[in-house]
C-alpha cells in the first residue's frame, strides 16, 4: 500500500508528474513502480547499434571500432547487433557558467 | 553521454563566452557533463550548428560514435535493442511494398531496406519535413536505394492513393515513457489516454491501406498500456486484425494477457527487467 505522500516524495525524487508516478504505483505497485522509475533514470549498460549489412558485417566493425580503443559485444542471435559498454557514473567538475540544454543533438 | 553538444541542442547561455569552461545541465535538474565552450552565445542561437561546447567529463561516457569514420562511412545506425529486433520480428523479403506511416527518423525504416538488400519499396511518410531530411541524410550515408519518402500525415493515406501494402511499420508519436536516460518528464498521464485516439486514427488507415494477410509490426517506447496493449486490442477487435505469435520473444508478454490471451504474444521491453529502454511491439495479420 502507499499514501499521497509517498507519490509526492517519489515524483520529487525522479522529476516525475504526480500522475505518472500515480499511474506507475497503480499499475505495476508502488516497489515495482519504483524499480521502474529508478531504470529510468539510468542509461542502459549495452549500448545496441546497428550494423549496416549492405555495406559491412558486425566482425568488421568491431575491428574498426577496436583500432579505435572501443570494446564491442557482438549480439548472439543477430548479425545485425553490436554492443558498446557505457560507463558511469563518474564524479565530473562543476563550474559557475552553466550552459542549459535539453538534449545532446547534431 | 560523452557526446559533444551541439548548438542545435542548447536552451540557454548564461554569461559565459567562448573559451570558458562550463557546466552542461538540463532545464532541471544537476550537471551532467563538463566541458569547453567553442562559440559564443550570439553564434549558438543566430546558427544552430556545430559544436557549442567540447565536453570534456560526462556523468556517463561512451564513444562520440558520430564522429568516428565508421559512423561517417554509413556502417552504423544508432539504434536501440527493441527498435532492431522489431525489423527482425516484421521479416520484410527483397521485392515487397512496405510502407512506414511514421518513419523520421529513420531507424526502422533503414533497417527493412537493410533486410530486403536494396530490392522492392519502401514509402516512407511522416508529417515533418525537418525530419524526413534527417531521414534523407541517413539514407544517403547508408547507402539505401530502394525508400520513397512522403512529407504528409499518414492519416490522409487512405484518402489519397489507392496503394495496398504486403507490410506496414505503425511506430506513432507517443509519450516516449521508456526513454533512457530520462532526467525529467513532463508528460501527464492524460496525454497517454489523448496520444491513443491519434495512434487508432493511424490504424484504422493502415486497416484500409494494407493487403489481405498483410502483416503489421505496431510499436511504441512508452510504458502506459492506453497507448499499447488497449491500442492494438482495438485494432483487433474493431479494425480485422489478428495478433501473431512472433518466431523470437526476447521480452515479456503484454499486460493484461490473463483477460486476452492473445495479449501474451505482444512483446513488453520492460526498463526495470532488462538492459534496454522501456518499448512494445506486436506484430499483426490483417484477416478482414
């Protein structure tokens, strides 16, 4: 069971609305909700690209992405697959000049 | 996550000049990167392009794939684990007409060409002309020979041409829920219940513009079911779909699968679960 206040304090918590965080608890129960909402929060550790098989095979690319220093997973089931490890979190530097941006995009 | 920030990306500037060391941060919420600043404020919002600032420290880092030769080359698509599996699960042969009713920018659409090795059609429509020409530039580097893109909403397809299609990729705009990372949402759950009566009006066209048999892959990355399994049980029970069993099940079944069995054979991509983003798919056969 939850109350009101553990839905403020969860969509304070993860910067959430109130009736996504409702609807979570309601759906899928407030620890599962909050395993949910905590995923969310994070990147996943695998990062999936595509390889282009018109042009390339997945063995190729990791050779070139490893020349590069970069670690590959190839998927077992496709050949299509890669997987790039993401790592984190680190500790960062903070300056004064804060630039704001809602996403990294070309 | 380890990416440069490109001006097209910035909301706002305060203070700070080209050559200052910054903090990254999203409109709410801590930093997440740091890093160089490489052009002034006033060339940031007057160009919208190029680097605006070298990041230096991210809380999560991987390769800028982007600007490596082999992303440059076209032997890359960024692209997620569900978004990959559900060109596999729709199983597009070389000579078939394929239509995408959503298809910016491109991940899925690219993939079909991919699997059909450059033969038959693909129509590729999509209701922003911004993102169709990011679509064009991914075709292009991709070296994909074999899409049509349409700049219209694929609500009117129906109305307009009397095209019939072997298979239809319905990937419609949607909350994005199961985006990750997520640092905040704005979105109301009542915006879920709204973006599902725009997601059955762009299937009851694809009920009229697909074959006989034709087989219909209907995808999301949101979690609220409005927008997926109460979507697709409509189309099944007002639109003559039927809902297939995919050949590879690397997710859970759909929500409410005691009630409707055949729910059980829609994929959930659950975030909590797996290493991926929250996201759905199901594949569909048009019997009537």
């Amino acid at each position: 069971m939850y109350g009101v206040s553990d839905i403020y304090y969860a969509a304070e918590q993860y910067d959430f609305t109130l009736s996504i965080v409702e609807f979570f608890f309601d759906t899928y129960g407030y620890k599962r909700a909050l395993k949910i909402l905590h995923s969310l929060k994070t990147p996943v550790e695998k990062y999936a690209l595509r390889v282009n098989t018109l042009k390339t095979s997945a063995i190729e690319v990791k050779e070139k992405l490893q020349a590069h220093g970069v670690n590959v997973i190839i998927d077992k089931k496709f050949n299509d697959i890669i997987y790039i490890p993401v790592s984190g979190p680190n500790k960062i530097r903070e300056s004064n000049n804060i630039i704001v941006a809602d996403k990294f995009r070309r | 996550m380890g990416a440069n920030l490109y001006s097209k990306g910035v909301l706002k500037v305060e203070n700070s000049i080209n050559g200052d060391y910054v903090s990254v941060a999203p409109p709410r919420g801590a930093p997440v990167a740091y890093g160089l600043q490489k052009l002034d404020a006033s060339e940031i919002f007057k160009k919208r392009q190029g680097i605006a600032v070298q990041i230096l420290e991210s809380i999560y880092t991987m390769p800028s794939l982007r600007e490596l030769r082999v992303y440059r080359e076209g032997l890359l698509f960024d692209q997620s684990y569900p978004s990959i599996i559900l060109g596999h699960i729709l199983e597009p042969k070389p000579g078939e007409r394929v239509l995408d009713m959503c298809a910016a920018p491109g991940g899925k659409t690219t993939h079909v060409a991919q699997l059909m090795n450059n033969k038959g059609v693909i129509l590729a429509c999509d209701r922003s002309s911004n993102r169709l020409k990011t679509l064009q530039d991914h075709i292009c580097r991709l070296g994909i020979e074999n899409i049509k893109l349409m700049n219209i909403d694929s609500r009117l397809l129906a109305d307009n041409y009397t095209l019939k299609f072997d298979k239809i990729i319905l990937d419609p705009p949607c909350t994005s829920l199961g985006h990750r990372p997520k640092i905040y949402d704005t979105v109301e759950i009542q915006q879920s219940n709204s973006l599902s009566q725009y997601q059955i009006q762009l299937f009851k066209t694809a009920s009229k513009i697909i074959k006989p048999g034709g087989l219909l892959t209907y995808s999301t990355c949101t979690l609220p079911y409005y927008e997926n399994e109460l979507v697709v049980q409509y189309a099944c029970e007002k639109l003559g779909f039927k809902i297939q069993e995919p050949f590879f099940k690397p997710a859970f079944k759909g929500e409410f699968s005691e009630e409707y069995p055949d729910l059980s054979m829609c994929l959930r991509f659950y975030p909590d679960l797996q290493d991926t983003p929250g996201f759905f798919i199901t594949l569909l056969k048009k019997i009537n």
